[in-house]
C-alpha cells in the first residue's frame, strides 16, 4: 500500500460535461480558482483543460492556458501544475464513407499538441499513449507512434516531465518501448486510465495486471470514471499507487448530489487518511516525481 499519496485534481476536462452540472468551470478565472480550492483542499497537483469561454466547448488555445496559469500563480498557491496535451486527436468519421471527417474532428500532428508546453513549461504535460475506438460510435482517438515519438522527444527537450496517459494494455507497451528507445527520462510517471469505453475496463484485475506491467521506478496514479471514482481511490493506493480525483471524471459527491472539484479531494483525502496513509504535500509530491523545485 502507498502511505504518502499524491492527489491529483483533473478540474474540467474536454467532455460534454459543462450542461449537465453548474460546478464545472468554464473560464479561466473559473478553472483557476477552483485550481485553488482543490489544493486548499488537499491536491498536490492539477490537471487543466481550457475551454471556449463564451460556449464551454473544449479548446487548444495557449493564450487561455497562459490566463489559467497566471491566475492560479498569482494567488501564490503552491500546486504542481499538470497541462493536458492530449487535445488534436479527436477524429470523427462517417461510417459508410470512412475518409470523410465529421463536425468535432480536431486532429493535428505531435508538435502540434505542444504549443503551450512549450510557452509555459509547466510541471508535467500528458501524453496520450496510443490509440482507441472513444466510445460509442464512430469517434476514434488517434495518437500514434510516429505522434508519440515525435511528441514525447520534443517534451524532452523542453524538460517538462510526461504523465504518460495509459487508456489500454498496448498503450502502456510501447511507453515502455519510448523508455527503451532513450524517449523518457527516470523516473517515469503513468496515469493508468480506466472505465473509458472501450479501453481497459474498470476492474481490479485489470489494473493489478497493468501494474504489474510498469517498469521498475515508474511511479503511477490511477483513476476510474463515474461512481467507480471514490471506490479506485482507495483501490489504486492498496496496490501501491498515487490517485485522481475531479470534475473530468465525475461530477457527484454521492447519488443525486453534484459535486466541486474541492469536494471531490476533501472525500479522496478522507478515504487516504481512513486507509491509515497520509496527503503529500506539493513539494513532496515535486520530490516523488522528479520534477524541479518550486520556482
């Protein structure tokens, strides 16, 4: 079991989630300040999304990235800071003519994905490990390994440490093939995804076999969707993990009741503290990764 567990807050996300709860936050004042709340609360780090202001509907723009990072350092909140460059793989075809694209394909290269990284150089930036079928339909992922070598070289030099986002076992087999080409540098640190339709399903099994993948030092959080949120909690730690919590994922404290991103860390911290383990602290959670000393 892990006794000092790093909590990372995923605050927005890119989902259709902004209409179906008012906590969502939506502007960048909104997403920093409820940045701020989840550490108050107790999180170590925060993943951000950006969206479209006026719409909600997910965006890659640097300058909203740069207003978010801004904002939450301003407040001098002491939080380890986790940009998403996963966004640029969304590809959306039609069935009966597969080369033809449809509305809420955004679909770029590598380098592409990495404008704001490289402008703002934050902590960590993800990187999305392979490809899937993205639910239902015909909405496809797309991330592939030319993508993730070209990506994860220029992470590299830009001396940001990846979170390498695991959605399926074969995912977490070629990040292990971007350690070996010399594409990663030590210690490593995965993100093992679970319950997104259709990648690995949110089973114990399941997770304890993708751990028992990992590299040696590779340290690892996990995370499941929906009500499974609370309960991987207390799973991803009994096998030695790091955890997520936050509105990306889900967005109720209990049936029927919606939840903030604060209200989401202040439970994980309880079910931690419950298991007899304790938060880190940002600084710690610096340490643990291999990541730079606060600035």
């Amino acid at each position: 079991m892990n006794q000092d567990v790093i909590i990372t807050c995923a605050l927005t996300g890119a989902g259709d989630t902004v209409r179906k709860s008012p906590h969502v936050p939506v502007t960048p004042e909104q997403i920093a300040a409820s940045a701020v709340q989840a550490a108050e609360a107790g999180a170590a780090a925060v993943h951000i999304h950006v969206r479209d202001p006026g719409t909600g509907a997910p965006s890659r723009d640097p300058r909203l990235y740069r207003e978010v990072v801004e904002r939450i350092k301003e407040t001098g909140t002491d939080v380890v800071i986790n940009l998403t460059a996963g966004m640029g793989g969304d590809l959306v075809i039609d069935p009966e003519e597969p080369l033809r694209q449809l509305p809420g394909t955004d679909l770029v290269g590598g380098l592409a994905r990495l404008p704001h990284v490289e402008d703002l150089l934050p902590d960590i930036c993800t990187l999305d490990c392979g490809s899937l079928n993205f639910g239902d339909g015909s909405n496809l992922y797309v991330s592939t390994p030319d993508m993730l070598r070209t990506g994860a070289k220029r992470i590299q030099e830009l001396g940001v440490r990846p979170e390498l986002e695991i959605f399926d076992t074969g995912h977490l087999w070629f990040a292990k093939q971007l350690l070996a080409e010399g594409l990663l540098d030590d210690p490593t640190v995965f993100q093992l995804c679970m319950g997104i339709p259709w990648g690995a399903p949110a089973d114990p099994g399941v997770l304890q076999s993708m751990v028992n993948m990992l590299p040696e030092g590779a340290q690892w959080a996990s995370f499941a969707l929906g009500r499974m949120q609370m309960p991987w909690v207390a799973q991803s730690m009994l096998l030695g993990g790091h955890v997520r919590v936050g509105l990306e994922d889900n967005l109720y404290l209990g049936k029927g009741a919606k939840a903030t991103n604060a209200q989401l860390v202040e439970r994980a911290v309880t079910i931690v503290e419950a298991l007899g383990a304790r938060v880190a602290t940002p600084d710690e959670a610096r340490l643990r990764l291999g990541l730079k000393p606060r600035g």
